[in-house]
C-alpha cells in the first residue's frame, strides 16, 4: 500500500509487516527517513537531525545554514561531487568534463500493478497484486532526469526498486555509475551478510560487524560469479533464524555487480548496489535513455527465516515463468558423468531405458552431440547434430527416448565458440578480443560477442533448427568461462566501456526470443554450475544447476546458502554415484537422494551399473520425491540447523500452507562412539495440531514437536540421512 502526504511531501510504502517512508525536505532533497516494522499513521521524519560537521559543506541553497549537509542526511539516491563523500549512486562525466551530479525532487505519479523494464528482468504483477510509485529526480544543470521506480509487494513485504536516466539536454553525457540502490541506515551497529565462494563450492554464508570505511563484494568477471553472489544482508548483530531485524538485497542481473556498504565517520551505514563500475561507461545522446537493473528488498522484523520464506514466496509467484509452474516438473537423468563425450544413439537410450523402469520421466542429452565435438576443444558454435554418433539425428534418437514415456532434453552453450568449428573459421571476428593482442582461453573456448544482434541471430537460427526438428522439452542453458578480452569490433572506441551490459542485455534478448517462441519448453541456467544463479536468470531460467560439486555433503552448505534469497523449486540438484567426482567421497544413496530431494530433482550417473538393490531405492527415491512434490516445491522453507555451525546433523524442514503437512530432513554427520541422544526442535508447526509419523508412527503435538522436539534416532556409519513426514490428524 502506498500512502502520500501531500502536504508534506512524504511517501510511505506499506506491506503487511513493514514500513518504508521517504520525504521531500525544504532544499528539495528525497531524504530516506525509515525502513523497518509496520507502523501505521505516522510522520517519522523528526528521527533525522542536523547538526554543524566540520569539514561537510552545506548547498547553496542552505545560505548561512550551517546545519545543513549532503554528507551526513540520509538520502535516497546519493549524489556525487556536491557535499556528500559517500558512496554515491550516480556518476556523470559531463560535457565539461566534470563528474558532479546533483539531484532534487520534481515530482511523482502512481501507476496500477507493477512498471516494466525493457529489455531487463523483474518481478512482474498485476493491478490487483502489486503497485508502482514513480519519483522524478532532476539535476538542472546536467539536464538529467532520474525517474526512480518502486513496487511494492505488500503480501510480501516485496520491495522492487530501478533506475531510469533521461538525458533532457542538447550534448552527450557519460554514465560512469548508475547504481540500482541507495539504502541508509542512521546507525552502525549492524552485520554484514554476503554469500561468497568458488567453482564447486559456491553460496557460502559470511557474516561479519560492518566497520568503518567501506567493505564490498562484487564481479568484475563478465557473470554474477561463482565467487559472490548478487544478494546481501544487512542486521541486527545478535538477529538469527527467528529474531532481531534483517534486510535483504537482491540484484536482479548476470553480468558484474557491486554490493558496497560504507560506515560514515558519524556511524551511519549506506548499502549500495547495482552494476559495477569496473570498466563501465555508457554513451548517453540528448533524448537517450538508459535503465539500470532492478533491485528486490524485504525486511524482517522477525529474523532470517521469514525473510528467506518471504523471498521464496514472491519468486515463485512474482518471478519465475515456468511452463511447470501448475504442475509438477518431471524427475530427469543427465548423462553426462555416466558418458561424457563418449557416447552413441544406443548408449543413450539405453540409459533413458533404465531410466524410465525406475520411474524417472526426463531424458537430458548433454555435451557432445554436435559438430565435430568429441572433447572440449571443438566443435561449440557448430549447432548441427554430429550424425556419426547419432545417426539420423535428432529425427530419430528423440521418438525412440519418447517410446519409453519419457520426455526429450538438450545440453546447449550459445556463448562460446571453439577455434576449431565451422562458426570461428567464418566469423573470427564474432569474438570478444582486443585488437593486437592474443585472447585468453577458458576451458578451450572463446566468448561469443553477444553483444552485437548478428551474432545473436545467428546462433538462434542454429538453435531454432535443431528444436524444430523433433521434440524437445528441456534446454540446459551451460556457459563455461568468465570473459576476458571484453572489447566489441560493433562499438567504436568511445563506446567499449558499454561492451560487458550490453552482453548481458544480448544473454537476456536470446532467452526473452526462446521463451517467447518456445513457452512449453523448460530452460536450465547452468555456468559451471553455479557462476551464474541470480535473480535476472531465474526470470528466463526458472532454474539453475546450483554447483558442479554433486557430493551430498558439499551440497549441504551450499544449499544452505543459497536457500536464504532463493526457493528449493530454483535449485536443480542430482544424485551422483559414489566415489563422487569432485571430492572422491562415499555416501549413501539415502543422503544423496534426500539432500538432492530439496530441489529440482534428478539423476547425474550410469544407471545401469545399479545393483538391483541401488535401483529399489532408486524407485523409493522417486516416489518419494512425486508423493510430496508440492509440500518441497512450495512448502515454508525452515532451516532447523547449520551445516556451518554443527557438525553433528544438517536439517531443514518443510511445511505446507496449512501446517496440515510437514517433511523434516537430517543428514547426520560422522560418526562417534558412544554418541548423545539428541532432539530437534521443529518450527512452523500449528501448536494445537496432533501430527502423526510417517502415517503409522507416533503422535505428537506440534507444541510439543516445537517446543520439546523430536528425538533423532541413532544411525551407524558416517553420514546417515533420514526424512520424517508429519501429517496433522484428527
């Protein structure tokens, strides 16, 4: 709900348990006065004060007021080289060369539903679902005008907010930064929260004091990276699962970001976040526009898991567009650490044979069916099936995997090329490589320049050709390197600072053209696992392989990390064999499939080297998984315990809407002699409800379940697993 006084100029942004409020003060600045708890009928701006700082310069407008200064209010959207040393959210490079930007209030409108971004993702709803403030910022001497966008999601304490520059002058402009969003706090006794890491271990939860000065995570690698991930969170420094006040940010973009925090020398904190300067500059010509990518906000007075529930909610509602979203996605089987590239017609369909016994229902060809592509150093951006391996191609091999009842998918890397292909020998000059100097070879490819729309056209001709000719459900979208060499043979030299946004606007064209084109078909977002998982990517692939690294216990903490923005329906994890690739681990199958079952489930192994006794449990795994797909897919996500934290058991449950349902997971730790005998508090229960076991165990109240807890049982051998179903009865 979004309530305007008028008189006053103060805009204050409701949902169901928050309140954001924001005022136009009288030298015409849109100070930020609140976020937090609800509070309803009310003017908070007497919680800013001013005072003389020596050494922050006071506007001009302020004449002899010395009270007066950029460098300590709390703001909106930060301003650059007029009196605030801050963080700023815009820089401009004028045409006289200087970087001054300097932003007063002019106006704002209300619009129904939530406003659009062209050529961008974002959370989308309707009238009746979402409403959209619009506040017009100017620097009159620029001639620049910045329209800032808030929706607000009130079921969801949602906030979305975005950017847009209008350049009103007769002379180009340059933005050298125009970050997404500007939050202030008027303290700083706060945490810092990010979710950091590397390939194969990605999404890993640090937290620390926010200190003086300014601390940052970002990318500067092309992707939103393996290494941080484009969602912070700001809190109380004792807040936790179920307590204290939290805030989460969320950028919804793939490409290089930046997540800043700085604590002023008068102990206030400023978040700010968007796309990262690093290398960036875009031409702005009298009329242009440019939008900068949407930012998605919600505060928890009530600590990290309603936050975490309440993000998982509006990304399943408000963001994803998934073909499945009414009904329940299938179980697949990868084949690609069952082959690798060493692989033929019936070498597949034997896999999808074994597959569909076990009652799985997707079959997902991986790398290796194209070109001349027999390992990784050819044949990508050759999008023709290599007819040795599959002979009659795609014509064929798919009816035969459909006989089985099983539907039909493909592994695909649009981005990269091989030097060794038909597309490099034509077009060598379709690559991203500075001129006069060697490129850098990741993974023994090179980037295509999705920048430029004839490169982009002609890998989705390659593309249409091979879905059109037989049927195919699922694409995998893979990108396997970061990008080096970022300089584009289609902008002149003054324009190569836009080379790395524009790339990822070409990424989001390509994938906007397959779902407009394609909308029964699921894509998976894949980059080396999970170098790429962010919100901007969940709006064309409405899931992401989460990490290369399949090992059940690796996956642990990284499902754990991710869960705290993202929901389980987003998080494709399989179940691998043992002793598993990345780490040469053993677990059980029951771990493996029951860490892998708090996600897009599926299988990533040769399935005929199963004893039948693996394939009994196989089957159990995936009757499981059918029977209670709507209480893991759209359940209440509860982290009951860290896998940072204790090493003793990892649980996490899941609880329907009603509380009439829950499904509690374990994975125990190694084992020790002569263990102590543990219960686990529940969460999320209705306290007055009976629940019984499994539907022939014990009964339990769920105040007892959450108060008292469960006792774990005790399991032999290292890493255990087991689930518990509760059902309310009576």
């Amino acid at each position: 709900m979004i309530v305007l006084d008028q008189e006053n100029k103060i805009f204050t942004l409701h949902t169901q348990n928050t309140t954001y409020q924001m005022k136009v003060d009288q030298y015409h600045v849109l100070e930020h006065i609140y976020y937090g708890a609800r509070i309803d009928n009310c003017d908070l701006s007497g919680l800013i004060k001013c005072g003389e700082r020596s050494f922050s310069p006071n506007p001009d407008e302020a004449g002899r007021n010395r009270d007066y200064s950029l460098d300590v209010m709390p703001q909106e959207y930060s301003t650059c080289g007029v009196g605030d040393f801050r963080l700023p959210s815009i820089e401009l490079e004028l045409p006289g060369g200087s970087h001054t930007a300097d932003l007063r209030y002019e106006g704002f409108h209300l619009e129904k539903g939530k406003y659009k971004l062209e050529g961008l993702p974002g959370f989308h709803g309707m009238e009746n679902e979402a409403e959209t403030l619009v506040v017009l910022l100017k620097d009159s001497a620029a001639r620049i005008a910045v329209e800032m966008y808030y929706g607000v999601f009130e079921d969801f304490d949602l906030i979305t907010r975005a950017i847009r520059l209008v350049n009103e002058g007769t002379e180009t402009i340059r933005v050298c930064r125009c970050a997404s969003l500007c939050l202030d706090f008027t303290r700083s006794d706060l945490d810092l929260i990010t979710f950091n890491g590397h390939h194969l271990m990605e999404r890993c939860l640090d937290r620390g004091p926010v200190r003086p000065g300014i601390q940052s995570v970002g990318s500067v690698r092309g992707i939103s990276s393996h290494q941080h991930n484009p969602f912070v969170m700001i809190c109380d420094h004792d807040a936790d699962e179920d307590r204290g006040m939290c805030y989460g940010a969320m950028l919804l973009y793939s490409g290089n970001f930046e997540a800043a925090v700085e604590c002023s020398q008068y102990e206030n904190s400023r978040l700010v976040m968007g796309i990262h300067p690093y290398h960036f500059c875009w031409t702005l010509e009298p009329a242009g526009t440019f939008t900068a990518p949407e930012t998605a906000m919600v505060c928890s007075p009530d600590g990290f898991g309603q936050m975490s529930r309440q993000y998982h909610k509006a990304i399943r509602k408000h963001l994803l567009r998934d073909p499945y979203q009414y009904e329940r996605k299938p179980v697949l089987v990868n084949n690609w650490e069952a082959t690798y590239f060493d692989f033929d017609a019936d070498k597949l369909v034997d896999i999808a044979r074994e597959a569909a016994d076990l009652g799985i229902e997707l079959f997902v060809m991986d790398d290796g069916w194209f070109g001349s592509r027999n390992d990784d150093n050819s044949g990508l951006g050759d999008w023709q099936v290599n007819r040795e391996k599959l002979p009659g191609g795609l014509e064929a091999l798919v009816p035969c995997v459909k006989d089985l009842g099983m539907k039909f998918g493909i592994w695909m890397e649009p981005e990269m090329v091989n030097e060794d292909s038909d597309l490099y020998r034509a077009h060598p000059d379709w690559i991203l490589r500075v001129p006069g100097r060697a490129p850098s070879r990741g993974r023994g490819q090179l980037v295509l320049d999705f920048s430029r729309k004839d490169v982009r056209d002609h890998i989705y001709d390659q593309m249409k050709a091979v879905l059109g000719s037989a049927d195919i459900s699922y694409i995998k979208w893979d990108m396997n390197r970061s990008l080096t060499d970022v300089w584009s043979a289609g902008l002149p030299a003054g324009r190569q600072g836009e080379v790395y946004h524009r790339y990822v606007l070409g990424v989001y064209d390509l994938l906007e053209r397959l779902h407009c084109d394609y909308p029964y078909i699921l894509i998976e977002g894949c980059c080396g696992g999970g170098g790429r998982f962010d919100g901007g990517m969940l709006y064309y692939t409405p899931q992401i392989w989460c990490s290369d690294d399949t090992d059940a216990i690796d996956r642990l903490r990284i499902q754990y990390g991710t869960s705290f923005c993202y929901p389980v329906c987003t998080m494709e994890a399989h179940v691998s064999a043992v002793p598993n690739e990345q780490n040469g681990r053993f677990t059980p199958l029951e771990t493996r499939g029951i860490t892998a079952m708090s996600g897009a489930f599926g299988y990533e192994m040769d399935l005929g080297k199963c004893t039948e006794e693996e394939k009994r449990k196989i089957r159990r795994q995936v009757e499981t998984y059918k029977k209670h797909y709507n209480l893991i897919h759209d359940g209440d996500y509860y982290r009951l315990s860290s896998p940072l934290q204790d090493s003793s058991y990892t649980a996490w449950e899941q609880v329907s809407a009603g509380q009439k349902e829950a499904l509690v997971n374990v994975v125990m730790g190694c084992t020790h002699s002569a263990p102590p005998f543990r219960t686990l508090r529940l969460k999320g229960l209705n306290p007055s409800f009976q629940y019984q076991v499994d539907g022939i165990g014990e009964t339990y109240s769920g105040g007892e379940l959450m108060k008292a807890g469960y006792p774990l049982p005790q399991i032999r051998g290292d890493y255990p697993a087991f689930q518990v179903y509760l059902k309310a009865v009576g």
